[in-house]
C-alpha cells in the first residue's frame, strides 16, 4: 500500500539534482521542468518531493562549508583555496564562490551583497592601498572563474585530468596574487 510520498532514493535524487542546478543557475534561473528532466522523474513528483519551488530550494540548499581557519598562513594558501574547491566539487558540496554570483544576482539589495561579498570572501586579504585591493579583485575573478569553469562548465573532468597537477598549477597563480597583496611596501 502507497503512502503517496516518493521513494527515498527518488527524493535524493531530485533534491541532488535541485541542488546542482541552483548552485549553478541560482533560484530565478532553474525551473521545475529542468529539475525533472535532469532527474528523470515527472514535474509532478518533482512537486511532490518539494511541496513548491521556495520550499524545494530551502530543502536543496546545501550547508556552507566550513569557512577556512583565519589564522591560517598565506604561505602555500593558494594550493589550498584551489585544492577545498576541487574537493568540494568532488563531494558534490556547495560551493561558496559560485554560489555567490547567484546569491548576487538575486538579491533584493545588490549593493550590500556585494559589500558581505567583499568582507566575507576578501576581508581577510585585501589591504587599504589601492595595489591590495586590486589584488584582492584578481584573487576574487580567478577563484570565481576556477568554480564556474569546474562546476557550471564542468572543465577539468577528474576523470582524464591530473587535479593534482591543477593544484600546483592553478595554485601557484592563486598564490602569486596573494603574496602580491601581503608583500612588504618597498
């Protein structure tokens, strides 16, 4: 006899698909229909498994990551960054840096978002000169464009690429502009 709620693994399914798609695309950019067609399921169940799309967002909304230790050295920081970014990707995680862009574009105050954008994700590294705070900007574009590139384009497949080789790589740029913005003035 049918209770009438869907399979556990049918609601697994559709919320991990949910969560994919609004980590990726935002609330205003994903549909219901997306979400079923992904998951292979009607619009309906999709439905029945959310109750509406506000509620199917609130249900998909992944937890934040743990947010990096603040006394964390600079030194070897930028394979770090690049290294949590893959993991997260790898556990199929939310990632903050993408999820900021949408969080961005669909906020009722743009200006503050960018503002908690700042203090949140580059607080921690950027100075009062001028020269930091570019810096800071570049770190920001070049792990924005990491995230984006890894999940939303779904660049660097882990099965035909060397993420280690990613790591040193794309860490050492990362780190490049990091030791750029906690360099001594001369």
């Amino acid at each position: 006899m049918s209770t009438g709620a869907p399979h556990p693994s049918t609601r697994d399914t559709v919320l991990q698909v949910a969560r994919r798609l609004f980590g990726e695309r935002g609330y205003a950019g994903v549909t219901i229909r997306q979400i079923a067609s992904d998951a292979g399921v009607s619009p309906a169940l999709v439905m029945k498994v959310g109750g509406s799309k506000e509620q199917l967002y609130a249900d998909a909304t992944p937890s934040e990551p743990a947010p990096l230790d603040p006394h964390t050295s600079t030194e070897g920081l930028g394979e770090l960054l690049v290294r949590r970014l893959l993991d997260r990707r790898a556990a199929d995680v939310a990632e903050p840096w993408l999820r900021a862009i949408y969080l961005l574009h669909d906020a009722p105050d743009p200006l503050a978002a960018r503002r908690e954008f700042r203090e949140r994700f580059l607080g921690r590294f950027a100075g009062d000169d001028p020269d930091s705070r570019r810096r800071a900007d570049l770190l920001a574009c070049t792990l924005l464009g990491l995230a984006a590139g890894a999940r939303s384009f779904r660049l660097l497949d882990p099965a035909t690429t060397d993420l280690d080789a990613v790591v040193r790589e794309y860490g050492a740029v990362v780190q490049g502009l990091l030791d750029g913005i906690h360099q001594e003035p001369t």
